[in-house]
C-alpha cells in the first residue's frame, strides 16, 4: 500500500477539518471535542521547543568557541533583520495605499469582537520599550526564564553557557557529549510528534470554522485578499530577491520547506516548525553554530510576515474611519512599529498587542481592531509562513555572509528532498 506523505496528510487534515467546521458552524460542542486534540499537539511542540533550543545553541556556540566571531554574527544578524522588517512595514504601507482596503466599508455590517484580553496584555506591556527589552535579555533567574519560555533569555544563557565549554576544553567535552546526544534525542521526538500534526491540523481548523464560519471573510473580504496578495509578493519578490543575492533559489527553499509551511499556516504558529527548521537548514549546508542561533534569535527579531501585516491593518483601521494619514504620520508609524514589533517580541496575540500600543500614538482609534479580530486567525494562517520562510532564509543568508555555507552539502539535500518528493508522487 502506498505511504502518503506528511504534507498530504496535514492537507486532508485541513480539508477534514474546513468540512466538519463548516458542516457544524455555530454549534458550541465542536470546540467542546476538538480544542483538546488542537491543544494536545501545540503542547506536545511547546514541550520540546525550548530543550532543542538550549542544546542546539550550546554545540554550536562550543563548536565555534570564538567570542569575537559570535559577536560579529550577532551584529550582521540584527542588521539584516531590522533592514528586512523595515522593506516588510513598506510593502505593508505600499499595498495599504494603493488598494484602500478600509475604503467605503460598511461598519454596521461587521462583527465586532471583544479585545479586552489583547487590551489587557497591551496594558501589561505597555512600558516594555525597546531599551528594556535588551535589559531582560539578560536572565535574572534562568530557571523563571524557562517557565516563562521568555526565548531570548534563553538563548543567551545558552550562548554564555556554549562559550564557557568551549573556554574549559578537555574538561567541558563530557558536558557537550551530553548536549549533543539531547539535542539528536529531541529531533527524534520531533520526528514521532510530527505524525499527530495532522489530528492536530484538523482540530484546529475546524474549531476556527466553526467559530466564524466563512461567511465571516465577506465583508472584510478585501482585506484578507490585500493581506494575502502582499505576503505573496513579500515572499515571491523581496525573499526572492534576496534569496538570488544570496545564491539561492527560493523555489528550493520552497521545496525543502513544503511540510512546514503547510503545518505553520494550518496552525498559525511558528513554534510548530522551530525543531524542523532547525534541522533542515542544517541539512541544507548552513552550519549548526549560526542555524542554531540565527532562527530562534528570529522568532522575536524578524517576524516578516507580522510585521507586513500590522503595517496593512493600521491604514486598513484609519481608512475604515476616513483618517487620511499625512506622509509624516505614516513614517511616524513605521518608526513606532519597528520598535514596538520587537519590544513585545513573543507575548500572546503579538499582532494585536503591537497594533494596540501603536494605534494611539498615530491617531487611529484602537477600537477599530475589534472588527477584524474574529477573521484575525485567517490572516495569522499567511503571517506565520512569512515568518517561517523569511527565519530560514536569514539562516542561509548568514551562512553565505560569513562565508560558511557548505554548497555540495546544500545540493546534495535538495536532491535528496527531490528524489523523495518524486518518488512519493510516482
């Protein structure tokens, strides 16, 4: 009998899940039923997240063993985030002002829905700034930290603990050995947990279905297209581009990345794809010290696709109100989100929070979110395969730019991914 590919069955899984969602809209029984298995398996990708995370970052920074050349990655890395988030704002704003998607929309006809829960978490963030959040990089208690998932804490007890094997030599081998075989374990366990993804998938999808049903896209229908039409262009055009810059085709990044990027947009999270992505590019001929740092580093840094989107949801808001923001107040705007996009890197519905704490200091009324918070995880679905695709990418381009990318490596995997692919289709 013919194996069907995980990618498949992630995509019957949606189809499954869209029908059941749709068969059943409205009735309160189907996230009674569904939710847990959903939240069974974000669960079971939060529980390893954060040991392969540690264990990756420690073996690669103890490999590179050089203080001066983690810095010197460090500053290309946050360079290159903050130039392509800040292209992804303009794309947002760009798109924003050509297609007036807030134009001559009927407010009455819209559902509005309660944000008081993102207005709360704005509230609790509203004085985490810029500068603040490079302070709680720095870890206080390591062990809060990890109970907390606060990741860049994380990452840089993990960067000072890999420096500090590397430092100790013959003595800090043992330590190592053990972080290796933790890091080969958890990729194990990523490989098993990957065959519940598509149970997952399906009760996911089908709780959000069935909550707002699709006839909740219609009267924001041009939004969700303007939305879905710019990350198409972000990642064709400007991941493409920079891509080529780099050497790379995107279409091969495309071709390696096709189980994540079905799996991130179905659940709408990025951490779903972390271990995956981590592996892969690796596998791709991008050394583990820069892999290992470089993606998870992103998470809180590059969130391409977010960002785009928050750039498009303001002037969305502002038009919908007959707001027409001047030129000042748009770069004003781009600013404000560069800063904030990062300061509440990582909290809860981040999208919202951002937008909420950047809406006021441009004169758009917050209260204007609440009518495209019900369709919100429709657009965070195209969102997070921005933000998976941009990390990777920013996992190759830091290879190339440090002049350790490992071609023959990087070619001899995408044959191999081709040859899989082919033969899973024959």
């Amino acid at each position: 009998m013919k194996k069907i590919g995980l990618a498949w069955q992630i995509l019957i899984g949606l189809i499954l899940g869209i029908a059941v969602g749709a068969m059943f809209f409205g009735n309160p029984h189907v996230a009674t039923y569904l939710q847990p298995i959903g939240d069974i398996f974000l669960r079971l990708i939060k529980m390893i997240v954060i040991p392969i995370v540690i264990s990756s970052i420690i073996v690669g920074v103890a490999g590179v063993g050089d203080t001066k050349k983690l810095g010197r990655l460090g500053g290309k890395t946050i360079l290159y985030f903050e130039i392509i988030t800040t292209i992804a704002i303009l794309v947002g704003l760009a798109a924003a002002n050509i297609f007036q998607p807030g134009a001559g929309v009927d407010m009455s006809n819209l559902d509005k829905t309660d944000i008081s829960s993102y207005v709360d978490t704005t509230e609790e963030t509203a004085s985490h700034g810029f500068a603040e959040t490079f302070v709680n990089i720095v870890p206080s208690n390591l062990f809060t930290s990890l109970a907390e998932g606060d990741m860049l804490a994380i990452i840089f007890f993990s960067v000072v603990f890999g420096l500090g094997i590397a430092a100790i030599g013959e003595k800090g081998k043992p330590v190592l050995q053990f972080f290796q075989g933790t890091a080969e374990a958890m990729f194990y366990i990523t490989n098993q947990i990957m065959k519940f993804a598509p149970f997952g998938v399906f009760a996911l999808i089908g709780v959000t279905v069935s909550k707002f049903g699709v006839e909740s896209l219609i009267p924001l229908s041009k939004l969700v297209i303007l939305v879905y039409g710019s990350m198409i262009f972000f990642i064709l055009v400007v991941l493409g581009l920079t891509a080529k810059i780099a050497g790379v085709n995107i279409f091969n990044v495309f071709r390696i990345l096709k189980d994540e990027m079905i799996l991130a947009y179905t659940t709408s999270s990025s951490e779903t794809v972390l271990p995956k992505l981590i592996e892969k590019m690796e596998k791709f001929g991008c050394p583990k010290a820069i892999v290992s740092f470089v993606i998870p580093t992103g998470y809180s840094f590059n969130l391409d696709g977010s960002t785009l989107y928050q750039a498009i949801a303001a002037l969305f808001i502002a038009q919908m109100y007959g707001i027409d923001l001047s030129m000042a107040e748009q770069i004003s705007l781009v600013l404000v989100l560069m800063v904030t996009s990062k300061g509440i890197a990582g909290v809860p519905g981040v999208s919202f929070v951002v937008l909420l704490a950047t809406l006021g200091s441009v004169g758009i009324p917050v209260e204007g979110l609440a009518f495209i918070a019900g369709i919100d995880r429709i657009m965070d679905m195209a969102r997070t395969v921005v933000n998976v695709v941009g990390n990777s990418l920013a996992a190759i381009v830091m290879s190339k730019w440090e002049g350790q990318y490992n071609e023959a490596k990087g070619r001899q995997y995408l044959e191999e991914v081709r040859q899989m692919q082919q033969s899973k289709s024959a």
